[in-house]
C-alpha cells in the first residue's frame, strides 16, 4: 500500500514521526522553528533558503564540513595552540612551518631577480647572515700623508714607502680594521600564528 502523500499538508497527530513547520509552509526569507509530531520544538530552524541548528552538530556533518573546506593537505592558521582534530572529530593534523615565514611555491621575479620556491620546507633562509667580502658594496677609503719635517709638498707626486726627491720623507696612517664581524639579523617584523597541516 502506498503512503499518503504530505504535499501541501500540515502535519498532524496522525504523523508522530514527522517534522513539521507548526501550521505553516517554510517561508520564502527568513526562518520556522521545526516541530516534532507531538508538538516538542526540535533544534532546527528552517527556510527555504536557510538552515540553523541550535546545538551540537553531529560529526558526519561536521566531517562533510571539514572534508569540503579542510581536504587532506590543507593548511590552517590559528592564533591558539589548539589541533584542529578537536574541532573536526576522525581528522588528523600536524603543526608545520614552526619558526618559519609562508612563500607562496612557485618561480616568483621582481623586475630583477628570479626566485624558485619549492613547496615544504626551504633551507636556503637564514636567521642571521654575516656579510662577506664580495657582498659589501663597492667603497674606497681615504689614505692620510704626513709631511717628516718639511712645511710644503713642494708639488711632488708622494706615494707609499717613497721620498721627495730624498729630501723629505712620508709615511701613512695606517687604516685599521674595523667592525666585529657578527652576523646580522634578517628577520623582519612578524605576526605569529600557528599552522596546521591536515594529514588524515
């Protein structure tokens, strides 16, 4: 026997099982309290363009949500330490890129330089870098001449270790080294967030 059609009808007693919109159709805009057949108002609020649930969801529901917005290889930021696990019950996360900054992977250029960045963790970076000679920008230094005795240069050409015409001697200030050789930080400022990497 076939069941009675519930199109166009407000459930009645006769229906226990059934929810029901009380008296009424599911609006066009907006949202209707659902009932049970005995009258008991249930979580559910309905529409016909809406849905709200007043309580715990369940976790196939909550499983979909995560499977739709969070697949496998997902990455998510979040400001507290809290495994994504415990929001999403039968998923499994690891925390990745501790200490790190995010690149985008791919080959990204500025106008002037070409940079590869592969996907996962990237060696290349560094916290601190010490300069060496061939990354100082190109510079001179000024040498100092003192006159041994003499009131004038006389037009002469002095170079280092070299008389005037063995009359007056020069020697130099020697230039010193400088500078303590410590590495500088390379770290701009950052803003730290916690990153989770869905693994199952």
């Amino acid at each position: 026997m076939a069941s009675e059609s519930l199109t166009n009808t407000n459930i009645s007693e006769t229906y226990v099982g059934v929810l029901h919109a009380k008296g009424a159709p599911l609006p066009s805009s907006g949202l209707q309290d659902i009932y049970d057949g005995f009258g008991n108002k249930s979580a559910l609020r309905l529409g016909q363009t809406g849905v709200e649930i007043d309580g715990t969801i369940g976790d196939v529901f909550t499983n979909s949500i995560a499977e739709a917005i969070y697949p496998v290889g997902s990455v998510l930021f979040s400001t507290d330490n809290n495994n994504p696990s415990t929001r999403f019950s039968g998923t499994t996360w690891e925390q990745v890129a501790e200490g790190r900054f995010i690149a985008s992977a791919g080959t990204g250029n500025d106008g002037t330089e070409s940079v590869a960045i592969a996907a996962g963790n990237d060696p290349s970076g560094k916290y601190n870098h010490q300069l060496s000679e061939s990354e100082l920008p190109s510079h001179n230094h000024q040498a100092k001449w003192s006159d041994n005795g003499s009131t004038s240069l006389g037009g002469d050409t002095i170079s280092p270790g070299n008389s005037n015409n063995g009359n007056d001697s020069y020697s130099t200030d020697v230039i010193q080294n400088t500078g303590s050789n410590t590495p500088h930080n390379n770290i701009p400022p950052a803003f730290g967030m916690y990153v989770w990497k869905r693994t199952s």
